[in-house]
C-alpha cells in the first residue's frame, strides 16, 4: 500500500534520595538505553506509489504503531533515499517544527511563503509550520537524493510560519560535533533554530584514534542515529549504519570509530515525564 503523504501531514498534526541512592542511582544510568537495529525499522521500498526507499524511525502515514509513536518530542525520522527525477510532491503542514539533514544528493525545496532552495550534503533546514505550510521536497537530478527528515513536536500552536536554511561545510564536522540546531532561546548561538527545547548534533568521524565527547546532562535524553559507517560508544553498544540508540538519562559518552568513516546525528531534549 503507498503512503498517503497529505493525510500523513495533516494527522500528525517527594523528598530526595540519600547520598548512597544517589551515587547508586549514577551507576544504573550508565545502562538505561534501548538500541534499535537497523533491520528493526520499518522500511518501505520506492515505487510507481512512493518516491523513496524509506526507513521508517516511528509510525508513520500507513506505518502504525502503538508502541512506537515518538521519543520524547521527537515524532519523525524518516530516512529518506529519493528516486532521481522523483519527490514528494507540494503537501501541507501544520503545527510541526521539521528539518531536514542533506546525506547524498540535491534536495530542491519550495513553499508557500515563496522559499525556494537547493540543498547538498551536509545543508540543512528548518521549517516551523506553525498556522499552516505548504511545500514540496524534490530530487530534480539524475542521481539519488538521500535526507534526513525530522519532525519535532512544537512547543505551543498557532505559530507564525518560518523558514530558515544553512549551508554547513565538511570541515564544520569533520572530527568534530557540529551543533546544526538549537530552541529559539538560543537563536543568538546556532545558526538554526525551532520552537522546542532541543539541541541537534552531526558529526563526521574520519581518523582511527579520534574521540568526540558528548554529555547527557540530568533531566535529559537523547537519541542517536549512525547514518553512514559504523562508531563505538564507550559504555554502550557499538552502532552500524542505521544503528540508532535512546539513551534516557545522565551519561558522559565517547564517539570513535568502528569503520574507515561515519557520519551521525544527536538529537537531545528534555526527558520524557513518563520515564
């Protein structure tokens, strides 16, 4: 069955412990994660009916399920390797903060607000949908797009429509965590921003004996996407390309690498009430 994108677009629319139970409580965080194979996700193949070979994160459009919707306020991420000459169509949004992170490829990207862009490798952009969107994401080339399309869930409805690009280089990331995108509170600081308390992340690891820190702070979450070769992750499962892991707590990381290169994505945010 194909995947109806406009239908799709419209729907998603006490007293403290001791000192000991603290430090105990640190040790246990080290071990609260949940890795998610590639072979786990929800693939759906390009056809005369969908536009891409698609890996499917969370439930979406004909994708449903129950115990898979979100993380956090993090609703979509949709691997998307698009078919040349192909696209999804002009479609609309509503209430929705989305990005988009450029893998291999072009992406040409128009809208009602009259934004028309191209985008390669390493680009992104930012669109707070808001009161209401319409665009459409297209492989206008002879070879195969690949992105990254991320949907965040807004703080509050009713926003004003905005759009917003930036073209980051190779040597931005390159041995080094990029910080692509920040909340509003912080437009000062990133080049990108959305309404939602988020901090999104890409590296890409090129030397063997190179490390890259990450902290999980307290009261924090992350999610973490290998979306080309392969990293190790001191304290956790190593991960292979679409390799992804929740980590749902405080954790100091080291990224190295696990393959001759890789390329992944961080995307931290408060943690969930219900954890």
């Amino acid at each position: 069955m194909g995947l109806n994108w406009v239908q799709a677009a419209q729907e998603l629319t006490i007293s403290g412990p001791t000192c000991k139970h603290k430090i105990e409580r640190k040790k246990q965080v080290m071990n609260e994660y949940k890795k998610i194979n590639a072979e786990d996700l929800h693939y759906m193949a390009a056809s005369n009916m969908h536009p891409a070979n698609t890996y499917f994160h969370f439930s979406f459009a004909d994708y449903y399920d129950p115990k898979n919707m979100d993380y956090g306020v993090l609703r979509v991420l949709n691997d998307d390797n698009v078919k040349p000459n192909s696209g999804f169509d002009t479609h609309p949004h509503r209430d929705m903060e989305i990005f988009s992170y450029i893998v291999t490829g072009k992406l040409t990207h128009r809208d009602s607000a009259g934004n028309h862009e191209v985008l390669s490798r390493g680009h992104v952009q930012c669109i707070s949908a808001g009161t209401g969107v319409t665009h459409s994401e297209l492989n206008e080339q002879n070879d195969w797009c690949r992105f990254l399309q991320i949907w965040i869930l807004p703080e509050t409805k009713n926003l004003p429509v905005r759009y917003d690009h930036h073209k980051f280089s190779f040597e931005d990331r390159n041995n080094q965590l990029l910080q692509i995108i920040s909340s509003s509170r912080n437009k000062d600081l990133v080049p990108l921003n959305i309404c939602q308390d988020i901090n999104v992340y890409v590296a890409e690891l090129t030397v063997k004996d190179k490390s890259i820190p990450f902290l999980v702070n307290e009261g924090r979450q992350a999610y973490i996407f290998c979306f080309e070769g392969s990293i190790n992750i001191n304290h956790y499962p190593s991960l292979k390309e679409r390799d992804s892991l929740k980590i749902y707590e405080q954790a100091e990381i080291k990224f190295t690498l696990a393959s001759d290169n890789a390329h992944f994505i961080i995307i931290e945010m408060q943690q969930e009430k219900s954890y």
